[in-house]
C-alpha cells in the first residue's frame, strides 16, 4: 500500500501594534479601509519603513522551536499581480530567511514523533477582497500586516500528525503571545502538500492544497487527497504537480493551476530594505525574555500540583487554558479537583461550540465559586453543570444565583431522615427488597427524596441515611 | 537689476536687504514661465498656493521672524515629486490625472525652509529617457538652442532653471538624469551621494539608483540646496544618518593641495574634440592653482553601462508593477477580466520607451534568466565600487565629461535607442558606485552649445564637489 508524506506552510499573523512596513494600526476588523495609508496601499513613490517588533517577534517564535536565527537576513519582492497585493509584489523573504532549522514534538495515540521545520521567514499579509452584486471591492486593513511563515520538512504521515503538527505550532505561538493563533478570523492559515509513494520508493509527486480554514477541513481535505492520488495511481496515472483549493461545503478539493501555469514570482532582493543584521547579543536577549513553554509548565503541574502527566499536558496545551487554570488555583487551591471539571466539563462544552478558537467564557473568579460550591457539595453535580452553562458569556456570580433560587442542596440530615422515614413506609416492598440485597433500590430512594426536595437534597446524604434507617 | 538672471544666493541677499520681496519675486517667475511657455518646462504651476507661500514668508520676515534657508524663493520640483494636492503625473499618461494624497520628505524639506514651489516640470516619462523626448506632455527644448534636447530625464527642471523661470529646481538621478540636462542647459547640477536625500514620496524608477539632487545656475546655490533637502528619514530605511555639513562653508576659494584624478577610460578616442579641449583647460586651471593631476585607472567603466540597464530595468519592472489600473491612474474602460484589466491599463497607460523597460527588467529577472544577468551584474557592481574606491585612494576628485558630446537636436536619437542609452555613458558608473558627483559648465562649443564637466568625489564628500566646482566657476567667470 501507499506512504502518506506529508508538509506544511503555516501563515501566522503577528499581534505587533503596527503593521509591518508603516506606522498604520495592525488591528483585525474595523472600517474597510481604515487602518492604511501610502505605504500599505502602494501609493506612488512610498517606501517601507522595517518594524522592529515583528523581526523580534519572528525570531522568538525561531528560537521557542530551536531554528538557527540567521545573523544576515534579506527581504525579497514577490512580483505577481493581484488586486488584494497593492504594490503588486508581496514583501517575503527567500534566499536569506530569519530563521532556519529546528523542529518540534507532536504526540499522536501515545506516540511521539519529532517533526523538523525547514525555515521560517517574516513577509506581510495582501489586503482582501470582498465580493459583492456591485463588484469586488478591497479592503486594505490587512496589508501589510507581518505575517511568519512556518515551513515544515514533509515529516508528517497522517491527518493526525498535521493536525497536531498545526496545534502545537498554535499552542507555542499564543505561549509566546506573538499571535492571536485564530483559524477562523484567518490569522493563522496553512497550506498542505500530499505526496504517496511505496515503501522503498522515492518521493512522489505532490500537490499543494489551499483554503484550510479550521483543523477539521485540514484533517478532510488531507483524507480527500490521499484517496484521490491513490485512485490516480491505482488506475495507473501520473500524480499532476498541483495547487488545489479546497472546497469545506462541498467536501472536494479542486486543481486551481499546475506546475506548467504556476507563475514566476521574480524574486529579487527588495532594495528600499537594508538587510537584516542581528547581533548576537540582541538574540541572547529576546532568548531571556521567553515565556515558559508547555512542556514546562506541565512539569510543574505534576510535580508541584500532584497532576497526572497526562492530564498536566492536556491543561497546558493552550496557554490561555493553562493561564485560567492558574488563576483559578490562586483563589481556590485544589488543583486536581479544577483540573477534572476543566478537562471534564469545560473542554466538553468547548467542543459543543464547534469553533476552534472557542474561550472560557466565565471569568476566573466566578468559576472558583462556583466550584468552591460545587466542591463543598453546597450544590450537587447537576445543578453545577447547570450554573455552568448559565454562567457561559455572562458576568453573573454563582454564590448569588444560588441564595436567591435556592439551588442549595439539603444538607439537613434530621429533616432528610423525616423525609425518608415517609418514603420507606409508603414503599415497604423497596424497603424490603434493599434489605435482602438489591443495591438498585439504593436510586429509587435517592431518585424519591429528590423528588421530594426539588431536586436538592444530598445524593450522598441520602444514601448514609438510607444505609443507617434499614440497619435500625 | 534683472532678478531672473541672479544666483539663488544673490536672490537670497535681494530678499534679505528688502531690494525685492518675494511676491514680486515670484510674480516675475510666472511672468518668465508664460513668456517662454514654448519650453514646455513645466507640467502643471501652482500660483496660488506659490503666491500664498511667498506672501507668508513677506510676512514673517516684516515681523522679524527666523527664515529658513530657502526663504521666498521660487523652487520648481520635478513631477515624480509628491506634494500633496498637486498633480505627480511622472510625464506618463497613467498618471496623467493623479492627485498626490501625501507629500515628500524632500519637497517638505523645501517647504519647511520657505521656498515657494511654483509648478512641477516636465520629464521624461517615470525619468527614462536622456532627451526629454519621452513624455506624455510633449518635448521640452533647450533654452540655449530650442531645436535641441535639453536632456533628460530632469529637461523640465534643468529648462526652467536655465531660461530664468525659478532659481533652482528638484531633480532626480538614476543613471545622469540630474548631470546630463544640466550639461547641456549650460548649469550646474548634482546628484548627491546614494543615501544623502531621502526617496520617500519620489516616485520610484530604480530604487538602488535613484537619488534627488538639485539643478542651479551655480555651484553655491548648489550647496545652499543640498543642506536643505540632505538628512536621515525615517520613512526611508535607505536613507543615511551621516551628519550633514555646512555645504556652503566649504566653498573655500583654494584648490591648493587639490589631487584630481584622471581615468583614461573617460578620454577615449570617441570624445568630442572640442568637449575634450574644454576639459583639458579646465585641469590646467586647477593644476595652475595649486592641484595635482594623478592617473587612476577604472578598468572596469566599460561595464557599467550593461550593470546599469540590468539592473535598473529589473527593479523598473517590479516598481512600476503597481500601475495596475486598480487603485489609481488609467483603468482601461473596456475589459472583460482582471488580467485583461491589466493589459488593457498598462497599454494603454505607459509610453514605449518605459514599455521596452519593463519588458528588458522583468526578462532579466525570470527564473532561469536570473544567475546569468541580475545576479551578475550585482558582481559586477561590486567590481566597480571597488574599482572607485582604489582609485580615490589616490585622489581627492575625479574629472571627467558629463556627456561625449553636447546636446543634439530634437528628434536626432529618437529611434536609435543604442546611441541614446550610450548618451549616459559617463554619468551611469557613478550611479552604479553609489558616488556624489555634480556637473557644471566649462565652456561652450562653436555652436555656442555648452560643455559639462563631471566632477566625482567619494561617498559622503559633497564637500570637495562644491569646493572645487566653485573655484573653477569663478576662475572660468574672470578669465583666469
């Protein structure tokens, strides 16, 4: 059968205040055509002005992944036409990219594999057009915006594997704070390339697959892809070297042009940017400034929280998912017991969003009161879930939502034991048939004692009390 | 007292003493422009805000208040200069409608010191061409003989300041377009060193090449000019932080010690005899002055005209991509899709020779074309900057030709595009080095044309330029 090969390109917008090449605002959204001026709207005779912040940040996320940074660095212009691309040439980085080499570790059904990255170089982002009854219309808030370009060796043998690949490229990138890491507002975006050959056989013929907006059309497109070449090389043809677009609604991926129409770009050293010079010194001192990575984090989780590994590495994939943790554990100091309902309760209804780059929407300190409540069996399981689907996109404090409707469980054991005293002598054939041994029965009575209070009284409670009355 | 015929300096001293104010000044300058509208000098004039300008620096100076170097005196800047609510039209159809929306830091250098920007000359088209023959607006002619070229690519500029019609002008040099008008206009003009005026808002032809510079009716004037528009930008990552001199101090009236290099590579046999003869005297003069001639050697010099069309055209080609018909400029009123847009609009829009351009740089820099001609002629480049570099271990300035010959006439080079690349010959290999050089008047031919004398100094070294122009100015002004 056929090896999958695997490569991406990952595009990572930077969250630097400005754009990279003028002083316009690099922020996502706003009027069309608000955050531009000369420079990002190729106005006659304007120049690129270099943003410092964006090298910086480039050659952090170089350093987090273990590249080589290049001490000599050169933009080069990108020349082809295209309405969204004012100057008509991209601003990138070819024979002399800021960083090169390195690699990171992905885990996929328990097993890891070290996936290596070719280079990663900064260019800017084109403008985006917006199609309309009345025409195309282009909106150049985006341009210029700088963007890194992560490039990964075809390391990767499975849907799986890429996606992993991408999420721990996104979980580094939001550790660092460098991105907003989003799939859907298009600040982070990937390019697949798929290639099958046979055990022992050179690489085959790759295509290149474009428009993957979200993990979940990366993992179909990929899938798509493979049994598409195979059906080719099955009946005996060539694989096409390609770039296909995507298409996520129809489930299909389509050739856009091929190796023979594939356009030169011309590159040639931009000469309105001095190359890049880095001293040694100015890596060294972005290299102290990084934040602790997952890996990290996760260590101390197991050795100073008393987390599992596993559970420690689930926590810390995403930095704002750890971040929260955190500060949950600060007012409310039982991180085992956050632990479980983050990656229990909160991840299920993360995942019930169907969006990759979902939050918690509840903010830190009303989640400790409300497991503070939870935990103190003030309320029960049910009514925690409840409170926290209540409290999502909402500023509401549990504490309060449980005095005023009430929702805390009867802890009262004497009035409990006057409930159920009732409850066993108008079903004397349950009573009965518990105390021959039929621990089923145990639900029936907790089932009628909820009844009985509104759905509050203390399952636990309950059940000792139960235990203690058939016993007298 | 003919104010049209002084020196920017002089005019300066007029304005200073209140001989003159600068209303009057500049009303004269557009009574100059419509006489000797047969020119064709300048592309668009803007007397209103000119006279507003001048009438603002009256009032300053009524009131005693600090002038800048420039103050009330009337500046043309060459059209591919920015300035906002002013049309740039680079003397190309394309742009023949376009508004700027912002403003140049030189033009704004001008303005900040309270010169009176009067219209935008004439050039050719995106600053391709040597005769000023290429533009959308028609040819410019020489106000020495009006049958013939006054050069190109600043004619407009080095027109105007010829025939009287301001006192001093904007220009810009990629490859002699400063140099060789203002030799064959019969003024001074120079292209500073690559780096010392900042580009932004200068719209591009080869943004390696390119420099502003200034056209005078003297080498003074010169020096007045470039300490105004010199200077770190921070708009233009090219643009350098050396520290600006006192230009005009260092005009010292003495070549003493002066040690004037001579190539041979610049004395071929295709010289002009009489172009050679003026510059044979013009060295006597310094040598006779206290200078010393040394013999450097630039093997290489032949070259540079090759490098230049290689790299020039390709960068050419990507800076003017962005004429697409989308945003600005011509949008071709019937095409059928985005890529018949684009041809359509670029057909439409540019002129032949920038066409021929385009077409040479992106051949240049297709894949496949790229190691054997742009990656080459970098080599060479460095071949020839070092080759500089030597020969001014030897030297303080070297003298040469602006141009083989003196001006021809309107329509004589037109369709041979050889002979008129081979115009620049001698003013390209300073562009490709990145040197300052500054082109003057050292004599006139038997037909009266002028002859140019270049100059070349090593980077950052204007100084020795305007030193050594001025005294030569003065020698030739008193017979000596």
């Amino acid at each position: 059968m056929y090896k999958t090969v695997i490569g991406l390109e990952v595009h990572s917008e930077l969250n630097t205040e400005t754009k990279c090449f003028c002083s316009c605002k690099n922020h996502f959204g706003g009027e069309p055509n608000t955050h531009c001026c000369p420079v990002c709207t190729g106005m006659p005779g304007a120049l690129p002005m270099l943003n410092q912040k964006a090298v910086e940040y480039a050659i952090k996320m170089g350093l987090a992944v273990g590249c080589k940074i290049n001490k000599y660095s050169v933009f080069e212009r990108k020349n082809y036409f295209y309405p969204d691309l004012p100057k008509a040439y991209q601003i990138s980085q070819l024979e002399y990219p800021l960083c090169v080499g390195g690699g990171v570790e992905i885990e996929v059904e328990g097993k890891k594999k070290y996936i290596r990255l070719n280079r990663i170089h900064l260019e800017e982002d084109a403008g985006k057009l917006i199609h309309s009854n009345s025409g195309t219309l282009i909106d150049y808030n985006r341009g210029g915006v700088p963007l890194i370009e992560m490039v990964s060796e075809p390391d990767m043998s499975s849907p799986e594997e890429a996606v992993a690949f991408l999420q721990k490229l996104r979980s580094i990138l939001l550790y660092l704070g460098i991105s907003e890491a989003k799939m859907q507002e298009g600040n982070l975006r990937c390019d697949v390339n798929v290639s099958l050959h046979k055990e022992g056989e050179p690489l085959g013929t790759r295509s290149e697959m474009k428009n993957l907006n979200s993990f979940r059309a990366v993992t179909r497109a990929i899938k798509y892809e493979v049994l598409r070449q195979a059906e080719e090389l099955n009946a005996g043809r060539k694989i096409v070297q390609e770039t296909r677009r995507w298409d996520d609604n129809a489930g299909k991926s389509y050739s856009m042009r091929t190796k023979e129409d594939s356009q030169d770009y011309r590159y040639f050293p931009d000469p309105d940017i001095l190359p890049i010079e880095v001293e040694q010194e100015y890596i060294d001192k972005i290299a102290s400034t990084l934040p602790k990575l997952a890996g990290e984090r996760a260590k101390q989780y197991v050795e100073k929280m008393g987390l599992t590994e596993k559970d420690a590495e689930l926590l810390t994939q995403d930095r704002k998912i750890a971040d929260y943790f955190e500060t949950v554990v600060k007012s409310f100091n039982q991180p085992k017991f956050i632990c479980n309902w983050i990656l229990g309760e909160v991840f299920k209804k993360l995942n019930s969003l169907e969006n990759d780059d979902a939050e918690i929407e509840i903010n830190p300190e009303n989640m400790a009161k409300l497991l503070k409540l939870y935990h103190s069996e003030t309320i029960g399981q049910g009514t925690a879930r409840q409170l926290l689907d209540e409290l999502w996109g909402t500023d509401k404090n549990p504490e309060i939502i449980v005095k005023e409707r009430g929702l805390a469980q009867v802890n009262d054991t004497a009035g409990l034991e006057t409930i159920l005293k009732k409850i066993m002598a108008d079903n004397p054939k349950a009573v009965e048939e518990l105390k021959a041994g039929n621990q089923k029965m145990m639900a029936f009575f907790v089932g009628q004692s909820m009844k009985a209070t509104n759905g509050k009284a203390n399952p636990k409670l309950v059940n000792e009390i139960v235990q203690k009355l058939i016993k007298l | 007292m003919n104010y049209l015929k002084m020196d920017l300096w002089q005019v300066r001293e007029a304005l200073k003493t209140g001989k003159i104010t600068s209303v009057e000044l500049t009303k004269l300058c557009f009574k100059r422009i419509k006489e000797t509208s047969n020119l064709n000098t300048l592309i668009s004039t803007c007397e209103e805000f000119a006279l507003a300008s001048a009438k603002a620096v009256d009032e300053a100076r009524a009131s005693g208040q600090k002038l800048g170097a420039l103050a009330g005196i009337p500046i043309v800047i060459k059209d591919n200069i920015n300035l906002t609510g002013t049309k740039t039209t680079c003397a190309s159809k394309f742009l023949a409608n376009f508004v700027s929306p912002y403003t140049a830091t030189c033009a704004q250098k001008l303005v900040d010191a309270g010169a009176v920007i009067i219209g935008k000359a004439n050039m050719d088209e995106f600053a391709m061409g040597s005769s000023n023959e290429n533009s959308a607006f028609g040819v410019v002619r020489n106000p020495v003989n009006t049958d013939y070229v006054p050069g190109g690519s600043s004619g407009g500029s080095a027109s105007s300041v010829a025939s009287g019609q301001c006192f001093g002008a904007l220009g810009t040099d990629t490859g002699g377009s400063i140099r060789e008008p203002a030799s064959f206009c019969g003024i001074v003009g120079l292209k500073p060193t690559y780096g010392r005026v900042s580009r932004y808002g200068v719209v591009a032809f080869a943004s390696s090449l390119d420099q502003v510079g200034n056209l005078t009716r003297s080498v003074r004037d010169s020096a007045i000019m470039l300490g105004v528009i010199a200077g770190k930008d921070e708009h233009d990552m090219t643009s350098s932080s050396n520290a600006i001199p006192d230009y005009e101090k260092a005009i010292t009236g003495s070549v003493k010690g002066l040690k004037i290099g001579i190539a041979k590579q610049f004395f071929n046999d295709k010289l002009n005899s009489e172009v050679r003869s003026s510059l044979d005297k013009a060295i006597q003069t310094y040598v006779d002055n206290g200078a010393t001639k040394v013999e450097v050697d630039l093997p290489s010099l032949d070259t540079a005209l090759a490098v230049y069309y290689i790299l020039s055209s390709a960068e050419a080609a990507s800076n003017l991509a962005r004429f697409d018909g989308v945003k600005y400029g011509v949008q071709s009123k019937k095409f059928k899709d985005l890529v018949d847009l684009y041809f359509k609009s670029r057909t439409e829009g540019f002129g032949k020779e920038v066409k021929r351009r385009i077409m040479l740089g992106n051949y240049v820099l297709s894949s496949g074309y790229y190691d054997a001609f742009y990656r080459k002629a970098k080599r060479v480049q460095k071949v020839i900057r070092q080759e500089f570099e030597k020969a001014f271990e030897k030297c303080d300035i070297i003298v040469c030709p602006t141009t083989a010959n003196p001006a021809f006439k309107i329509g004589e080079k037109s369709n041979d595009h050889l002979a008129m690349y081979l115009t620049d010959i001698f003013t390209v290999p300073i562009n490709i080095a990145g040197l300052p050089a500054l082109s003057m008047p050292c004599g006139k031919n038997s037909e009266g044309l002028p002859i140019g004398m270049q100059l070349i100094a090593p980077h950052w070294k204007e100084t020795t330029l305007f030193n050594a122009g001025d005294f030569l100015e003065k020698a030739l002004k008193e017979g000596k």
